[in-house]
C-alpha cells in the first residue's frame, strides 16, 4: 500500500514537472546593439529587461543580435518571434504586440549657440543620424531636411563637433553615451524639447503563438512597473 502511494506521488510529480516543461512557451526575441541598452546577448539594460519579464512571463528566451536590417529581415522571415525595441516604423509586417514599454523621445544635439529644438528648425540644415536607427517619418521623408548617415553614435557626434553636420539626432542616454565616448566638446540639447516621441514594444509574430506572448508579455510590463523594477532596471542606463 505504501509503495503504491509513494509511486502514485512520484509518477504525479513527474508529471508535473515534465508537463511544466512541455508546456513552457518558448521565444527567440531578435533585437541589434544599441549603446548601453544592448552590448552583447548577454549584457545591456534591455537585455536584463527582456530576461526579467520572460521570467515573470514563465517564457523559455533565447536572444539573437544581429544589425538593424538583419533583425528586421529575420523577423520578415519567420526566423525570430519577436522584435524588441519594436516601433510601428521599423514593422516588416503585421504583428501582435505587448503594452508599451517606454515613450522613445528623440532630441537634436547641436554645438552650443547653435539651437535647434523641432522638426522644423532643421530645414534646410545637414542632419546626421545614425544607419539603422528607427526615426520618425517626419525625419526621414522631409525632403527640405539633408539626412546624414554614420554607422554609430560616436561618429555622429565627431562629426557635429567639426561642423560637418547641423545637428544629429538621438535618444538622449545614447546621446549623451556617444559624446562622452567621442571625447568632443561645445556640444549641448534642450531636454525639455523633444524632436520626436514614439512608443517602444516587443513586437511578436502575428500568430496564435505570437497573440499569446504579446497578452503574457503585457501583463509581465504591467507588473514591473507597479512594483518599481522597471525604474531600477532603467535606472542603469544613467
């Protein structure tokens, strides 16, 4: 009798712990190198982000960094199940997404004296951005604006420092990163005016399975920032 109850025990704990894994949803999120939110697979603030809320979300992640267009390429092409930082510019296609991450602001850096605030004080001026980076369409389509590519943040930065560009546009951290890194000075922005704002998201497939990661990854959103680990977790890129 007691060996017959230990082995229905057991082979119910079994159970339990097999079906757990059976039934754990796995997800291959896609994202690409941005200073301090993704160093490397393994270290950046969204990185840490996305391991968090896949933790809370009882999700199996694995993270794949690739460049911008390899990214979105992979998510055209059914490699990842997910994008994140998702914006609605940067979507290949259609797609389930989570609640808002954060608002992504946008801001001009300009060399001091020089201010330039909004979209359209830069008419007419040589704009530099960076390859890759989602930007606003009002940026990127103003035809009375001069876009000036670089592959990075720092390189940006030179060259608004030697006057080969008006003004170069960026999130603010990242800005803020680069012209430390780039060692320049005489270089200043107005954080009180905003170019842009967008809304930043895990964007999953759109599929039953992508609908279930978005509603998971939601409520997961929804509890760090209750509870104050979103704010420690951003509280890093400082």
């Amino acid at each position: 009798m007691r060996k017959s109850t230990c082995a229905v025990v057991f082979g119910f704990f079994l159970f339990t712990l097999v079906s757990g894994v059976c039934f754990a949803q796995d997800c291959k999120i896609g994202t690409f190198p941005i200073p301090l939110m993704v160093e490397s697979k393994d270290k950046g603030v969204f990185i840490d982000l996305t391991k968090e809320l896949a933790k809370r979300a009882g999700v199996s992640v694995e993270i794949v960094v690739a460049p911008p267009p390899r990214t979105i390429q992979n998510f055209q092409e059914d490699v990842v199940d997910c994008i994140f930082p998702g914006l609605d510019v940067t979507m290949p296609k259609a797609y389930s997404r989570s609640s808002s991450v954060y608002i992504k602001r946008d801001f001009a850096f300009y060399k001091k004296g020089n201010a330039l605030t909004s979209l359209s004080e830069l008419e007419g001026k040589t704009v530099g951005i960076t390859r890759g980076y989602p930007y606003v369409m009002e940026l990127t389509e103003n035809k009375k604006i001069k876009l000036d590519f670089a592959n990075d943040d720092v390189s940006n930065m030179k060259k608004l420092a030697m006057g080969r560009i008006d003004a170069f546009v960026v999130e603010e951290k990242s800005g803020l990163k680069a012209l430390q890194d780039s060692g320049v000075s005489g270089i200043d922005y107005n954080k009180d005016k905003a170019l842009s704002e967008q809304e930043v998201f895990f964007a999953f497939q759109k599929t039953a399975d992508g609908a279930s990661l978005a509603a998971k990854f939601s409520k997961a959103i929804d509890e760090i920032k209750e509870d104050g680990t979103m704010g420690k977790i951003f509280s890093k890129a400082q």
